[in-house]
C-alpha cells in the first residue's frame, strides 16, 4: 500500500516532527490511525452539492461513526457562505481562492483516506496538493454545464492535466462522459450516474403530540403558514380569510420565523376577527377557534405531519431568501411559496418541474390555492409528486453512501453502480 501524506507535502516536505508538536495538539496520521478514525476531504462548488456532502456526513456518523469529513468551499462560489458554520457531521474550511494555506491548517500533515470533488471549476493548486496524499481521488456530480468551454489548446491540455489525477470519474449524462474521454479519460475510468441533489431526514416529531393535536382537530381541515416573517403576516390572515368563505372549519396553523413577533401577531389576528389559540395553551382546540398559534417550541416535525398543505414563508416580500423545501416534502406535505426562493432556487425549480409546488404572489394568491387544496386529493397530488423527487434524490446518495464506504474498507474506489 502506498504511504499517504498530508495535505503539506503537496508542497513541501516539512522536518519531521513528533505528534505532540503539531500545531494545535492535532495528532499525526500515525496516532490518528491508531485511534482507528478515518479522514474523508470533499470540495463542494455549489449549495446543493454542500448540502449532499452534509447529508453525507450525517449518514457516515450514524453507520460508520470512526469518519472525519472536511468539507472545502471556494469563497464567493457559495451564495450565504459567511453564515455557514461547522456542524457536528462536518468541518467547513473555506478556501481563499486556488491557495492552500486554509487547508493545510485544517488538516495538515493528517492523510486523508478518500478524496471526493463535487462539480468543476477545478482548482489545479488544490487537486494537486490533493493528489500527493496518494489517495484515491474521485471527481463526480460532472455534467456539461461544469465542463470548460474555451477551445484554446493551452486550456484543453491544463484540463487534461487535471482530470489525469482522478482515480474515477463520475458524470451525470452521456453527453458529459463523452466530453469527458475527449479530454483523455479512459472509459474505465467513467460512470454515468444520476446527478447528486439534497434531500434530508425528516425532523423528529414526539408521537404524543401528533397523536393530541390530530384528537383536538376532529377531522376539521388544516393548513400550516410555516416560518412567516413579521411582514407576512397580514397576507397569511388575508389568505386565510379567503379560505373560510368557502372552507368554513379550516383550520389556519401559524409559525411565526421568532416567537418574539407573536406579540406583532395576536392584535392582528384580533383586528381581523379571528378567533386563535396558542399550542401553548394546551393541546385542546375548541372548534370556534379558526387560528393556531405554533409557539412553545414545537417543531416542525409536528407541524409539517399534521397539516397535508404547508405554505413556506419567508419568500413573499422582495429580498427575502426563502426556506428549504425538503423537510416539508420529505413528510408529505403539498407546497407552496412565494417567488424570492434565492437561497433554494434549484431545490424549488425541481419541485415546480415535478409538479411537486405552487407558487403564490400574494395573500389573493394564497387563499385561492389554498382552497383549491383542501380537497384530500389535489393535496396529495403535489405531495405524491414531491415524495418521489426525494426518494430520487436519495438513491443518489445511497449510491455515493456506497462508494465511500467500499472505498474506505477496501482503499480503491470501485465502479460506481450507473
């Protein structure tokens, strides 16, 4: 087996040193590898592929939990980098550029046991760096749009040079692999499989609670406005004044994004002559009650179960960013949103493409889709057609889930399963 190094000696060779007199305490590869943790380095070059590589990471913990993911950004390829943080699944090291310096101070002289780069833009200072910890190297989630498209001869050899050092390639078309063995990648080398997307597990939900708020409902409709920002709250009660002329037992459950504007709430609701209640106050609802306020910090792992139709705030008003849509389709809740989705763009485009989501503009908007949806059945189209953009997405993962793990135990990369 060859003898892996750190991220350092892609470039140098530093003196030997003992391991206790490695910055910061880290210990050596020797002494990591005697506590029997692996090291997995991945480099994500879009949202959705971070998010993929975070879902990674949780899932490694739960099955293999001797793993370490160092997970690598470009800084400003990201949208919203600065409020990223580390996680408990993750570290989160953001790179300045095709520079090493933030690398090699997270990981160091540690080797890591598996390297994985998501997309293109390839950064030839990284990956070579990379590649001199000799080990296996795996490009994947290519498709054509990640492929270069200048035509200068410089250019196509410098990309030839760079995808030379990949062990396997993964693309996510035909059409990419063949762009692929234009630039020198031999068909052993490359596998076609499905693009890598996020999904997610759903939240936890105490069973005592579904089973106390679907007793207090007594088969009345529901719909859930789900982390409604202050300035959408007067057209969450306009919607849902719509609603009850037609729908007169619907039940309108409210979670506002912070509990502190439930005081900016409750003298709304009251000026529209809305009866409500806070979940607080116990689980009893009394049926003349046409409002549930979602506070005492029930999640919504309840929420999201409870109701078949779930508006996500926080995309109503122009500059809002909108929420991820995958938790509530993951439970099976039909979807609706407002346009200013940027943080969640191509989640929400898959869902509209699928027929998995509506979009409304307003509180008009909004009630008359809500309406249309009380039905059981129109809900459980969108939802139907939302549950199997998931389970896609996760038999995606499942496939890299297999591959890093065989990986792992056998220290090559094996032929990804198309």
């Amino acid at each position: 087996m060859a003898v892996r190094h750190g991220f350092t000696a892609g470039w140098r060779q530093p003196p030997r040193m003992p391991p206790d007199a490695l910055p910061g305490g880290r210990p050596g590869a020797a002494d990591r590898r005697k506590d029997g943790r692996e090291l997995v380095w991945a480099h994500a070059t879009s949202s959705a592929r971070l998010a993929v590589l975070h879902e990674l990471g949780q899932r490694l913990q739960t099955q293999r939990g001797d793993v370490d993911l160092l997970i690598t950004v470009e800084q400003g390829r990201i949208p919203g980098l600065a409020a990223l943080r580390d996680s408990d699944v993750a570290r989160l090291v953001i790179l300045d550029g095709d520079r090493l310096a933030p690398l090699e101070r997270a990981a160091g002289r540690w080797p890591p046991d598996l390297c994985l780069w998501l997309g293109g833009h390839l950064m030839p200072n990284v990956i070579a760096a990379v590649a001199a910890t000799r080990a296996p190297l795996v490009l994947l989630d290519v498709g054509e749009a990640d492929l270069p498209e200048r035509r200068r001869r410089w250019f196509i050899d410098h990309t030839r040079r760079k995808l030379a050092t990949f062990d396997r390639v993964l693309t996510t078309s035909a059409g990419a692999a063949a762009a692929m063995r234009r630039l020198g990648v031999t068909d052993e080398r490359i596998t076609i499989m499905s693009r890598l997307r996020p999904s997610v597990l759903p939240p936890p939900c105490p069973e005592t609670d579904l089973t106390a708020f679907t007793q207090a409902l007594s088969s009345r409709p529901v719909w859930l406005a789900a982390h409604v920002k202050a300035e959408e709250f007067s057209a969450v009660i306009e919607a849902h004044l719509i609603a009850l002329r037609l729908v007169h037992r619907l039940l309108l459950v409210i979670l506002p994004e912070r509990e502190t504007d439930i005081e900016t709430l409750r003298p709304m609701l009251a000026a529209a002559n809305l009866r409500f209640a806070a979940w607080s106050d116990g689980p009893a609802i009394e049926d003349h009650k046409q409002v549930l306020i979602a506070d005492g910090g029930a999640g919504t792992g309840l929420w999201y179960r409870a109701a078949p139709v779930a508006f996500l705030a926080g995309s109503l008003a122009p500059g809002m960013r909108g929420i991820c849509p995958l938790e509530a389709a993951a439970l099976g809740t039909a979807i609706l949103h407002g346009p200013n989705v940027r943080d969640h763009q191509e989640s929400y485009a898959r869902f509209a493409a699928a027929g998995a989501a509506r979009i409304v503009n307003d509180g008009l908007s909004l009630g008359s889709a809500i309406i249309q949806l009380t039905p059981p059945d129109q809900a459980s189209e969108l939802a139907l057609a939302g549950w199997r953009v998931i389970t896609e997405s996760a038999e995606a993962t499942d496939r890299l889930l297999d591959l890093v793990q065989e990986t792992l135990d056998t220290g090559s990369v094996p032929h990804a399963r198309a």
